[in-house]
C-alpha cells in the first residue's frame, strides 16, 4: 500500500481463505473458510508499524490483525487466538509473561535444493566444521552480517538478552528479553524477517527450518512461560516464603495434559519431526524436570521472582502466535482444573507411555484431529481449517520419492 493510503485510513481487505493457505500456495476446500470466500478487514497494530532499516528505498511493515468485516478477531487468526487467551487470562486477573529462545542457521546460497546446506566460507577460506559451539571467534566472517543484524534489531526497537553460537554447525541462538506475550510474538516474527532480509543483502541464506542439517542439533523455539498478578506484577508460581505454589504445579500439570494433543500446533512440518526423532536436546515429552535439558518441560534455575517453564517442544519453524498461544492456553487450562503434574524426573529417564508424543506429522495431526480439548479452546474453525491445511501439505511430501529412497531401496525390490 501507498504511504498516502495507509494514511489516509484506507482499509486493507484480504480474502479468508489465504488465513489457510498452505505452504506450497494451494488451499484447501472453500467449507473451511466459508463457501464464499469472503473478504477480511487488516487492521494495522498502532504499535507495530516500523520502518525497515534494511531496504534502500523507503519501506514500512505493519503487523496487522485479521478482523471480520464485522469487527471481531477472525477466529482463523493465530494473532487472534493468542490475544484471546491473553485475555481469558485478564478476566482471572492475572498476565502470563514469556520468553522466546530461537535457533537457526546461516549458510551459504543453495540455489540447488538436492544438495545439502553449506556453512558460509570463512575467512580463512574454509567452511566451519562443528567445533565453534560457544566460541568467539569471528573467523566464519559473519561479524558484518551480525552488526546489521544488531543495529536493525535496535532500529525496530527489538531489545536482545544474548545472542551465541550454538551446538550445530554455522547455527546461532537469540534470547530476547522476557515481556507481554504478543509483544513477544510480534518480535519473534520481525526478527526472523530482518534475519532473513539481511543475510540476503550479505549474500546469505538464513534458515529456520527445524532440522536442515543430518547428524546435527536441530533448531528449537523454546518458550519460557510464567504467570504475575495483573495488579501487582508478583509471579504466582513461588509463594512468599520463595517456594513452588499450587498455581505453578497446577500450570504444569495444564502443559502435560495438552502437549500430546497440541503437538501438531508447536511441529507443524514434516520436518519437524526429524529435529524431535533425533532428540539432540530436543526432547519430545510431556515430562518435566528441574534444569534437566531431556525433559520437554524444564524449570530452569532461578530465584523465586524468576521461576518459569520452559516448554521446549517448539521448533524455530513454528508459528509464534501460535505456538505461545497454544502453550499458554495449555497451562491456563490446568491452573482453571486444578491439575497435578507427574512426579518430576531427573537424570536419565525412560518415558511413561502417557507422556509420550507424537512422532510423525500424520501421527500428530490425527491426534489434533480427534481432541475435543484443541476445539474447546481454539475452536472448531481454527483447528479443522489447520488440520486441513496441513494434510495439504503432507500429501504434498509423500508425492516425491526421496533421493534416500532411490538409494537404499532400488536395489533390494
């Protein structure tokens, strides 16, 4: 849109059915979005509009909400969903405030899709080889890449806590600071859009798939979660004695009912999958534990102000409205039922049958498919219209044969 347009007020209209598109641009069948396929209102967020630092010629970004014509959130909105269960949170009085730690990649351009991601060439003209977890070094060459990183993270106003090489090769990790749930999820969104704009403009390739790289760590979202008094800002998870309270065992014990029937919602790609099936620190359980990274629900170590879970389920590929949402609303769920979590785990652990996940993205999406609980909070619409969607993009995989395929079983037919 025109500068004069968005200023003047001009409405943005977007047909319903692109709220459900899938990632290879089809959609599924027009009874998921309604049969007429009828427009949606953009409504710019006043506090989410920013000029992009990267872009020559004058830009801007709006983050918009998709409302009905008639003015409510469109119920196929994941921007809509999180702000709803912020808001059942409201009504009880309380703020969930979270945290988001996101992992990716940078490689060199792969224009050719059959070959395996490259670690850019370094400075000393070699590629990285996995032994730079943590370091300091700048010898990869991505130390001008960085600085516009960090100086258009400061231009839109996107505060960082630490950024570090990560366990996998060429792989990086940004916590930013813990805040107001949407606010959190708006800039998880712009920062893996400035991530990947500005490793265009160097000459790179960003990646925030799950699992890019084979016999590497994958690329995780982890969310750490906790609950405050709206009036008074206090953390209701420690007593003021500093101990665990009810409310925070009860928040737990929400996410282990939930994380089985929401996995679908936090691994919403086939590869996803390959990140939790060869869990490198990518643990795909409903058990929790203290500062125990093999547990899917950590509590790390902390002063009582402090105390949070960490969901670590979540995936750099998935959707941060909605996976915070989905993560919330599992945990408000069980502060509203009351529910007690297992006993916590420590050490090393085999996992009870009933805190197992799915592990496959059929297997999830079936069992997003039959949770009446999925419905009951995000609605009939939302989730039948995901699942659809997503079975799209399924069937879209299992229609190519896989080099892996041709290798290994051509000969034994």
């Amino acid at each position: 849109m025109t500068a004069e347009g968005f200023l003047e007020g001009r409405r943005l209209q977007l047909a319903r059915g692109v709220l459900l598109q899938c990632i290879m641009g089809g959609y599924p069948p027009a009874r998921f979005y309604g049969s007429d396929d009828g427009d949606l209102a953009l409504v710019a967020d006043p506090k989410q509009i920013h000029r992009l630092p990267w872009s020559q010629q004058p830009r801007a970004l709006a983050i918009c909400d998709a409302d009905e014509l008639s003015g409510e959130s469109s119920r196929l909105s994941t921007r809509g969903q999180l702000k709803a269960v912020v808001a059942r949170y409201a009504a009880l009085g309380l703020a969930p405030v979270v945290a988001t730690e996101l992992e990716f990649f940078v490689f060199a351009p792969n224009p050719d899709p059959t070959q395996p991601f490259q670690p850019p060439m370094g400075l000393d003209g070699r590629r990285e080889d996995g032994h730079s977890a943590f370091s300091v070094s700048s010898n990869n060459g991505l130390r001008p890449f960085f600085s516009e990183v960090y100086a258009c993270m400061a231009a839109l106003g996107l505060p960082r806590d630490t950024f570090m090489h990560e366990m996998g090769v060429s792989q990086f990790e940004i916590n930013l600071l813990h805040g107001d749930p949407l606010l959190l999820a708006d800039q998880t969104f712009l920062f893996k859009h400035l991530l990947k704009e500005v490793a265009l403009k160097h000459g790179l390739t960003v990646v925030c798939m799950a699992k890019p790289l084979a016999h590497t760590p994958g690329s995780s979202m982890h969310i750490h979660q906790s609950v405050v008094e709206a009036y008074s800002g206090r953390n209701v998870f420690s007593d003021e004695a500093g101990e665990p309270t009810a409310t925070f065992r009860h928040f737990i014990g929400g996410q282990q009912a939930c994380l089985a029937d929401f996995t679908a919602l936090f691994a919403p790609n086939v590869n996803s999958y390959q990140r939790l099936c060869h869990p490198f620190a990518s643990p795909n359980n409903a058990c929790w534990s203290h500062d125990n990274r093999s547990a899917g629900l950590r509590i790390p170590a902390s002063s009582p102000v402090a105390r949070r879970v960490e969901n670590r389920l979540p995936g750099a590929d998935a959707n941060p409205y909605l996976a915070i949402a989905a993560s919330l609303a599992a945990g408000l769920y069980g502060i509203e039922h009351r529910l007690e979590p297992s006993a916590a785990i420590q050490g090393e652990f085999e996992v009870p049958d009933n805190l197992s996940l799915p592990c496959t993205l059929h297997a999830a999406l079936e069992r997003l498919k039959r949770s009446h609980l999925a419905k009951e909070l995000f609605g009939t619409e939302f989730i039948e219209g995901y699942i659809a969607s997503k079975t799209l993009e399924l069937t879209s995989f299992f229609d190519e044969i896989t080099p892996w395929e041709r290798r290994v079983l051509a000969a034994q037919a």
